[in-house]
C-alpha cells in the first residue's frame, strides 16, 4: 500500500478493506521479516518479565495482591472447565456472602483456555503465562493489524507496535494487570470493525466482530469502552471529513447493528449479573474516583523505563501500577511535531482529537500539577456520576494515549519512509535524522524487568490438605491477618487447593452494604469490615495488639460464627506474635504449631 503524497490515507484503508499488498511484501523476505517481529515481542515478553521465570520463588515485587488475586482467578478458570462451577459468582471467597465474580477481574476469556496450564503447573504459572503471552500477542496482533490495514509497510507498523505493546503504561501495568497489558484483542476489533464497510457482508461481519466484542468483555471492560468510544470518534470524523466513503454507510450500520444485537444477545445475563446481582455495586468510591493523571507526569519517565526510577514518578502516581500517563518530553516533543506534520492526513487528525479527549479525562475531576491542586476542574468532573463511567478509574483514559501514540509514531515513520524513496538523492540524511529522532524519543523508554521479590512458600498445612476435616459441612478457613488489598496471601493458598479451600473475606470489590456508610452501595477492595477483622488489621499495621474487652470476645464469637469458621490458621507474618496473641486473648483457645501454620480449632465456638 501507498499512501497518497497528500498523506491521507486512502479511502479503503479507513473504510476497512485491507490495503492492496505487493509482490514484494507476498515474497519469502516480507514473511521471515513478520517472523522477525514477531520473535522480537517474544524477546520483548520474557525480558519484561525474566526475573519472574527465572526463579519460581519470585512474585511480582510491587503488586503482590494482584498477583494473588489473579492467580484465584486462574484456579477458578479451571474449576469452572473441571467441576462446572458457575463462572458469574463463587462461594469460595469470602464466606459466606461470596464473590459477584463479573463485578470483578475474572477473565474468564483466558483463565478458560488456559486450564491444562492451571492443572499441570498450578495457578501461578497459568498466571506468569497469561502475563508473558498478553504482551506478545498485543505485539503481534497491532503489528499485524499497522502493516495489513492501516499502515501496509512492515518496519512502520513493528516500530507503532512495538510502542503500543511494550510503552511505559504497559511495563507499569505488567505489574500484576495482565488482563491490562493483554489487549491483542483490541486490534481485532479495530479490523472487524473497518470491515464492515465491505458492501454484501454485513451480517457475517456483523457477527464476526459481536464475536471479539464478547471476548474482549471477558477480559476487561475497561479496554472495551474505551475502544469504543475511540472508534466512535474516529469514525464519527471520518464519515464528516470523507465524503467519498459515505457511499459505505449503509453496509457499515447494517453490519453495526448485528454486532450490537448479537454481542447484546450473548451478554445481557452476565452483565446482568454484574450490575444487579449478589455482590454486585454501584460505581467506585469517590476516593478512587480521585485517581488521576498528574499534568506533569505526561513529560516524566515511568519507574520502570530505562531513563527512570522510583525518584522520577514520585508523587506523580498514585502507585507504580498505574504510571498511565508517563511517556517522557522528549516523546511528548516528538508527537506535538507530528501531529502538525501530519496535520492534512485525516486519520492522524482524528487520533489527535482522540488523544486529547482521553488526556482530559484523565485529569480527573481537578487538575493537579506536580503533585499541587490547581482549583481548575476537569471534564471528568461532569462525568463521573453517570453510569458505567462511575466504574472507571480516571487515570487509566491516559492508558488509550498508549496506542493512538503508536499508530501516529507508524504514521510517522511510513511518511519518512515514503519521502526517503520519492527523494532517492537525499535517503541517506532522511533515514539518518528519522533513525536519530526516533532514538531520542523512544530510547529512554526502552523497558526494565519487572522488579521481583521471593514470596514464602504456601504453608504444607495447606497443600497436604489438612484443612479438609475443618470445613466439613460449609465452614470456612479465617486466615490471620484476614485478607484484603493489602494482604491477600490467603488468596493465593487457596488457589494451590484448586479452590477447594473456602475463605472468609477476601480482596475482591464488593459493596459498601453497611447501613451508615458514607458512599452506600459503592465498590469496597473487601467486605464491609466486621470488629474482628478491624481488630486484626490494627494489628497487622501496627503490631500492637488493640485492648481487648468482654465486648470484644463477644464480638469475636459473633465473627467467626458469621463467618461459619472452622478453623483459624497463622502463617509467616511480620507481626505473627502479635496476631497470635491476639487471636488467643479473643477466644482463649491456646494455638497448635503444625505443619507451617498456627492453629486454632474454632469449631466448639462456631457449632
């Protein structure tokens, strides 16, 4: 494909039909070329996340709850193919309210496929696995989607490619999000989407890309809303800025129409069980809500780049996870000079459009500078109480930068190329000064390994099975500390049981049901707290143990009744002593050490 000297693109590239591909690209050096790229994003993959493989002790040093919770939903992936569970809701977490399972991040799309992984080599290889496989496939599926429809020429679309899957927002993400850094579907629907413009095929089209809506709703429906508001942008300009592809509409709308019917028809029960079943919530809180992009992080570098460091996103994040927005000024240099180069070329207009829509989102409700509050509001401000937009953390609109930087860096790069073969005199200094730009930009953004840290190993108490007499007839393990987002080791105990192993509480986001809450019916990382788990979480913070009443031994009592506990177990714990002293003060049951764990044999107070 050729893109006219105008710099537009042509009219069947946006319209979906895929661009024209010449003798030379069908020959054996364009395809061991697309096998090259495609080895590069394996290389890519597992230098990302080499510590994790190398040691399988290692867990993922800066997220280490996700990790445990993701690592759950692998296991609960491979219960649903092996004891046909039901995959919306689970009674294995969080005793004995449950888990509204569609309300979380249960990726059901990938934890399914991967089941044999899950059995044979346990969750957290399922898990490393799906992590490592998301970022290559990302890598191929743009690359393939840059240098067959949008872009046509192959060292373009890897370099838009390359950034898209591997770019400073998806390194940080890595961190325990693989449902985040796995966007290979994404450009899948990107295609199907053009293709609907194919005259006589709109109901297989139509069906086609209902199919890849529905599995990318398994894996994250924050990726999915935000691809489609992109698209509606782009398309919206496209139709007013291209006349001659308005003969297309009606094969467009007509194939529109059975995608929305059909993924509408497949996803009205789960959705419906996200929204309005047990365990379901009403929007995020207004804490989380603040979660936004710092203006001054866009011209810093993400921890996890080559030029950054811890020292470099300080007080510009609210965590290493979520460096959305850090892409370096000479990056953000880069794209300003691009988008006025490529200011006639209407694709790249709609991206910029785009790109500062989600920038603005992404500032959340005020805007905040270096760390200070502005009192200037954002457009989120006006946003954040609608539904579905009350689900989004506002930072993450500066993850959709990511990919519409990547097809303007290929855009880029397809123009030089073009100019480098139309001005044969001058190809050396053009590739030159490209190379040399490029370099500037894109260099100190160039990916570190995941930082890693040992993780002790799960207690034997837990896999030889010894739990098993403790929860005869539905009751549950209480582990010490109980589990939330700060601690979630329990999660990933239960996962080596293949999820037999039922728990109270858990980290998960369920709703705030208590009477007087604040934000009633708003998404908690837990249960609604209990003055047992209060107790035990003063105690994991401070290692003090809080003074214990007659009231206190009641509500404990209470507790673990509620929780319909039939043992309590301790494993390793910075604050083990104080959390077992604790737990024997409240009960007066004096613990047994066995097999890696404190024991106490709650059952004569729960019956």
């Amino acid at each position: 494909m050729t893109t006219p000297d105008r710099g537009e693109p042509e009219g069947d590239t946006v319209a979906g039909a895929s661009p024209g591909v010449d003798r030379g690209e069908r020959s054996g050096r364009g395809r061991r070329i697309d096998l090259l790229a495609a080895l590069s994003f394996v290389a890519l993959g597992f230098w990302v996340t080499a510590r994790l493989w190398l040691d399988p002790r290692n867990g993922i040093r800066d997220n280490r709850s996700d990790q445990a919770q993701f690592e759950w939903m692998m296991a609960h992936g491979a219960r649903v193919i092996t004891q046909f569970a039901y995959p919306f809701h689970s009674d294995r977490m969080n005793v004995p309210d449950g888990v509204n399972l569609m309300a979380n991040t249960s990726v059901l799309s990938v934890s399914l496929p991967l089941t044999p992984v899950t059995l044979l080599f346990g969750p957290r290889a399922s898990f490393l696995l799906f992590l490592t496989l998301g970022m290559i496939a990302t890598g191929i599926a743009w690359y393939l989607l840059f240098s067959r429809v949008l872009i046509g020429s192959r060292g373009p679309a890897w370099l838009g490619a390359a950034f898209c899957a591997f770019a400073p927002a998806m390194i940080s993400h890595a961190n325990s999000h693989p449902n985040i850094v796995s966007q290979f579907v994404v450009p899948l629907i990107i295609w199907r989407t053009l293709r609907l413009a194919e005259p006589g095929r709109w109901l297989r089209n139509g069906v086609l890309l209902a199919l890849v809506i529905v599995w990318q709703a398994f894996l994250n429906l924050e990726i999915l809303l935000m691809t489609a508001i992109g698209l509606g942008v782009v398309v919206a300009l496209f139709a007013l800025r291209r006349r001659d592809l308005r003969h297309r509409a009606r094969p467009f709308l007509a194939g529109l129409g059975v995608a929305a019917l059909f993924a509408a028809v497949a996803l009205a029960y789960p959705l419906y069980v996200q929204f309005f079943g047990p365990g379901s919530y009403q929007g995020l809180s207004r804490l989380i809500r603040g979660y936004s992009s710092d203006l001054a992080s866009f011209v810093a570098y993400s921890r996890e780049s080559l030029a950054g460091s811890p020292r470099t996103a300080e007080g510009l994040a609210k965590n290493p996870t979520e460096e959305n927005s850090f892409f370096g000024w000479a990056l953000v240099v880069l794209v300003i000079a691009l988008v006025w180069w490529l200011r006639r070329n209407v694709l790249a207009l709609a991206l910029t459009v785009l790109g500062l829509l989600f920038a603005v989102l992404s500032l959340g409700r005020e805007v905040i500078f270096d760390g200070r509050e502005t009192g200037v509001p954002s457009l989120w401000a006006l946003l954040e109480d609608l539904p579905i937009l009350h689900s989004v953390v506002p930072t993450r609109w500066a993850l959709a930068l990511t990919p519409i930087i990547g097809l303007l860096l290929a855009l880029g790069a397809e123009r030089a190329r073009q100019l480098a073969v139309r001005h044969s005199k001058a190809r050396p200094r053009i590739r030159f000064w490209t190379v040399t730009v490029l370099a500037m930009a894109l260099l100190p953004l160039l990916p570190t390994p995941l930082p890693a840290t040992h993780r002790d190993p799960v207690p034997t108490f837990v896999t030889s099975g010894a739990w098993r007499p403790y929860v005869a007839g539905g009751r549950s393990v209480v582990t010490l500390p109980p589990p939330d987002t700060n601690y979630a080791e329990p999660l990933r105990w239960s996962a080596v049981t293949r999820l037999e192993m039922p728990l109270a509480r858990g980290y998960f986001l369920g709703p705030d049901d208590r009477p007087h809450a604040q934000e009633r019916g708003a998404a908690l990382f837990s249960a609604p707290p209990r003055p047992t788990s209060s107790f035990f979480t003063v105690i994991r913070q401070t290692g003090a143990v809080p003074p214990i009443t007659p009231q206190s031994r009641v509500n404990a009592v209470d507790d673990l009744r509620y929780w319909r506990a039939g043992v309590v177990i301790l494993g390793r714990h910075r604050n083990a002593d104080a959390l077992r002293r604790g737990m024997t003060e409240l009960t007066g049951i004096q613990p047994v050490f066995t097999r890696g764990v404190w024991l106490w044999d709650v059952r004569p107070l729960t019956d």
